[in-house]
C-alpha cells in the first residue's frame, strides 16, 4: 500500500503532523471535490436534481449496509448523535414508564444527556484499567433494565468492545443493544445482525473524511416495529398508495414508512451527505482491511516508543482486539494541557481528553509523524 500516495490526497499533510481525527478526520481531495460538485450543480441548475440525489442517497446507504450487515432500508440519518440517542430514548418513554439503561462511565456526553435530560434511570458501569468487562455490564442489568447502550470505541481510551460476546448475553435476557460506533465505523464496521444490535449510531465526521453531515441512525425492524418513531415531519410519511411524493392531506390518517425513511424527516443538505459516498470508494480503492492494518501497525509504533518514555499509557493495548486508531497516555510529573499546546506550536496537533493526551492515528499516518511527536514531547520533558 502506497502511503505517500494516500497522503498526496490529503492537504493536511503538508501543514501538520495530524493526530486529531478522533475530533475529526481531515477531508481527502476526492470528497472535497464531489462537494464543491454538488454545490456546482445547486448553482448551475438549482433545485432539478434533487430527487437523483434522493436516489443517490439511497445508493449511498445500500453500500453501508453491506459493511454493517443490514438492509439499506433499516439505515437514515440524525442531524447529530445528540439528536439520534433523543429519538432513541423519546421511542423508549412513549411505551414504557419504569426503567432503566445500563452503559460506561467514560461514554462521550452525546450518549448520555439526551436520556438523562428524559429522566431515564442511567446506570453507568465503572472501568477496570478502562476496560468494561461483560460480567461488569450484566451484574448491573435487573428486570427493568430495557437496554444496554455503549459505544464501540471509547473516544478516550480507544478501548474497542466486545460486541459479538455483549450482544448474545443480551439477547439472552431480551434486552436492547444501543451501540454508537463513532470512533470505529468503517474502519471498524460492527454487525447489525451477528451483534443483534438494534439502534446504532455513527457521526460520520469523526473517521468519514465528509465533515459534519449528521449521523447514521440505523435500526432494526423489530425496533421500529416495537418503538414507533416518538415525531414525524413530511418525509416520514409513506406515500407508496399516492400519485405524489408527499403527504398533504390535512387531518386525515396516514402512516409512517415502515423502514428508516421515517426518520428522514424532511428536507437535508444532501450536497454533502453525498461526500461520504465519494469517501467510502475513496477508501475501498485502498481496501479498507488493508487501511485497518496500516493504522494498526502505525499506533504499535507509537505505543512502543511511548513506552520508552516516563507515561502512563491509558489506553487497553494488550492486542489488537481491544484496540482502535486511538492512543491515550499522560505524561508522568507533566503538565499535559500544556504539553498539547506546546506540540500544537510545533505543527504537531493531539488533544487533551480527560486530562490525557489523546492521539489518534489515521491512513495518512506514516513513521515521520509518529517520530515527530516523540521527539516533540522528549523536547518538552
């Protein structure tokens, strides 16, 4: 695999040494140009081809659905995560009163306040060496528990769950399976079915190289046959029995699509949302096994050498199973806020996570990088 010709396509490359795409990936020329495209067109023709890029949409989510082992139907998109875990828990509330949502103590803040703003019972499993153990999870779960939400990969340790071995106790005890894959999709593409998942979210500016275009929200059928969508706007209903595309009777009775075009309420920035298509063949091209192992080997470098120096590595790395694109340490005796800033003056870009010092590895990543940061924080120690 050609690594300088990977970074030959992102710009970025040329400025800094990047180990921010946990906060958001960078975006590679290919997907920077099928934007501008679309705009082009917006500006050429306005408004004609809204209904190709509808269909090209769909085109889009039938690609994502073969990486995660589901039906194109069962896939849509959230304006954020916020906004996919409200529509998760308004769902919830609307047929049950007394429950409670088991998840991790170190979950990302979009998972948590939205059901906690809904007054659902949260209760949230303590890390061990930031790692949650199954039988942590389930020692938590009681008759009222109705779902176990976690994400896939911790945004501040990198820790990757278990989720075959996570989903089949769940099924056991017939309780739902909320997964947010942010930090690991597609490089990391959970099962919808082999996991017995049934809501998964996905923001795809973190490791989607598109920008801030929402959230994939997708559901199983037996979700959305159990939890009817708790809101509705003009694209929620189904108007397969009609001559027109929209619903415009006014108090008269209609129904919701059955699949995830309930949760497509309304008009969206779809010149953007069609950046992702142009990332995913941007990636494929490439092999996404193959961009996986790079960014693998590429975070071993950089753990083997922080070791070398005086840090506590927070991150699980005791093999790759547990692991992700993301490095957590905290240097020893160290200011680490201030570390960051320093290395940001020297053109090298990590994040303070929870005190630590987070740096995430990306396809562009290559041994220079790595050896940059080292040396800038051996400079600063």
């Amino acid at each position: 695999m050609d690594i300088e010709k990977i970074r030959a396509e992102f710009p970025v490359c040329e400025n800094y040494h990047y180990f921010q795409s946990a906060g958001m990936s960078p975006m590679p020329l290919p997907v920077y140009e099928k934007i501008t495209e679309g705009y082009r067109s917006l500006t050429d023709h306005g408004d004609i081809f809204f209904h190709k890029d509808i269909e090209k949409q769909e085109e889009m989510f039938g690609i994502i659905a073969g990486m995660l082992n589901c039906n194109k139907k069962d896939i849509s998109m959230a304006e954020s995560n916020s906004m996919a875990m409200s529509l998760t828990g308004m769902a919830l509330k609307k047929k049950h009163n007394d429950f409670n949502i088991v998840s991790m103590e170190e979950e990302f803040p979009s998972n948590s306040v939205p059901l906690e703003y809904l007054d659902i019972e949260m209760r949230y499993v303590k890390h061990k060496d930031h790692r949650y153990h199954i039988e942590d999870i389930l020692a938590l779960c009681d008759e009222n528990t109705l779902a176990v939400q976690t994400s896939y990969v911790q945004y501040g340790t990198g820790f990757r769950q278990d989720l075959y071995s996570l989903g089949a106790e769940l099924e056991k005890r017939n309780i739902l399976f909320i997964v947010n894959a942010t930090q690991a999709f597609p490089f990391f593409p959970p099962d919808m079915k082999a996991n017995n998942i049934d809501v998964l979210s996905i923001s795809a500016h973190k490791w989607g190289f598109s920008g801030h275009i929402g959230t994939f929200y997708v559901t199983s059928p037996d979700f959305r046959k159990n939890y009817p969508s708790p809101i509705a706007g003009w694209l929620s209903v189904d108007v397969s029995q009609s001559d027109d595309f929209i619903h415009t009777a006014k108090n008269k009775d209609f129904d919701l699509w059955e699949d995830g075009r309930r949760y497509l309420f309304a008009s969206a920035n779809l010149k953007s949302r069609l950046g992702f298509s142009a990332s995913l063949k941007f990636l494929q091209e490439y092999g996404i096994d193959n961009l996986r192992k790079h960014m693998l080997e590429i975070s071993d470098y950089m753990i083997k050498y922080l070791k070398e120096l005086p840090c506590e590595i927070k991150s699980p790395n005791a093999g790759h199973s547990e692991r992700s694109a993301i490095v957590v340490f905290s240097m020893t005796g160290k200011n680490n806020a201030e570390i960051v800033e320093k290395l940001a003056e020297k053109k090298i870009i990590v994040a303070l996570r929870d005190g630590g010092i987070r740096a995430s590895v990306n396809i562009f990543t290559n041994k220079d990088d790595v050896d940059a940061l080292i040396n800038g924080i051996q400079g600063l120690i």
